[in-house]
C-alpha cells in the first residue's frame, strides 16, 4: 500500500499556463458535480479539507492541482452536469477540461467517478466514450457506497457495469465516509 507522506494543495488553472509546472505524473478525477471527487482526494491522502468539499454542486470551478508526497499529483476537475451554474459557465468549464484532458502529456490516469446511487448519466456515458475514444487509461470508481444497503448496492453496481459496459476489474466501490474501497 502507498504511504502518503506530504500532501498540498498547489494551483487552481483555468488555462494551461497556470498548470505546474515540471514533469511529474497526474491521476485526474473526473465526475458529475458534486460525485465525491474532493472527498476521494481527502481520504486517500489521510487530510481533511485538502480538497474542499461542499454539498453545493459546481464548488470546484477551476482545475486543482493537488502535489502528493512531492512526486505526482491529483487533479480534481471540476464536475459536468448540474450545478447551479450558467449554461455558458457550464460551457466553459467543459472546455477548461477538454483542453487538460487533450493536452496533458504527464496525464498518466483518469479516474471517473459514479454517485452508486444513481444510474449513469447520458454525460457519464459520454465521458466514458471520450476517454476509451482517446484511449485514457481509466479506473471507474463507484462512491457514496456508505448511503446505499448491501441489497440495493449489488443492483446498482449491475446498472452501472451493464450501462457503462464495464466489467468487475475496471469498478471500485468507494466510501468516504467508512474508507471503504481506500486500499
């Protein structure tokens, strides 16, 4: 298991000359507005209020870059989807993610995240197909599992994998709030 030593928070970028600078690897986080992304960064770094966390959807508006035991960094991006934000804002903050996505060259990973309560958005599946488009490497991790019981978790781990066409290897469960999946 990583040991995280050191965890800081470095630079919120809205364009690529605000990214750090230098050549160490990314994991981006990808995920509808308010999924867990800030709270998936906390636990796995053992911080709270790293990432700042807000039951608000749309509180990430830049991309945040987050450098972990001085070797890589998370990315939390800001979420798609709903957040009580203008329609041109929304526009925006996709094209603020495309342009990272695309243009990156230390992004190593995405992780994209899934609410398990919830079946897969049409903006989900479309982020999936993006990056399998683009041949991302990628890891789908389902959160929340903590609000769910075990007997509605298996059918909405089936939706998701069945919508998402994706097989038990490529699906973590995750908790924030019992550390469920963290390992």
């Amino acid at each position: 298991m990583l040991r995280i030593i050191k965890s800081e928070y470095v630079a919120g970028a809205v364009y690529p000359d605000q990214y750090p600078k230098g050549n160490f690897p990314e994991i981006a986080l990808a995920g509808r507005s308010n999924v867990g992304k800030s709270s998936l960064i906390n636990t796995l770094v053992n911080r709270r209020g790293l990432a700042r966390t807000s039951s608000q959807p749309g509180k990430t508006q830049t991309i945040n870059f987050y450098l972990v035991n001085d070797t890589w960094y998370f990315v939390d991006l800001p979420g798609y989807g709903f957040a009580r934000v203008s329609q041109s804002t929304r526009e925006a903050w996709g094209k603020m993610i495309e342009r990272y996505l695309k243009g990156r060259n230390v992004l190593k990973e995405v992780w994209q995240l899934i609410d398990i309560r919830h079946p897969p958005t049409a903006l989900d599946r479309q982020m999936l197909e993006w990056l399998t488009y683009y041949h991302y490497p990628r890891l789908i991790i389902a959160t929340k599992a903590d609000k769910i019981s075990k007997n509605q978790r298996v059918k909405n781990l089936k939706i998701i994998k069945d919508q998402l066409g994706i097989k038990d290897d490529e699906l973590i469960v995750f908790s924030a709030q019992t550390g469920e999946g963290k390992d």
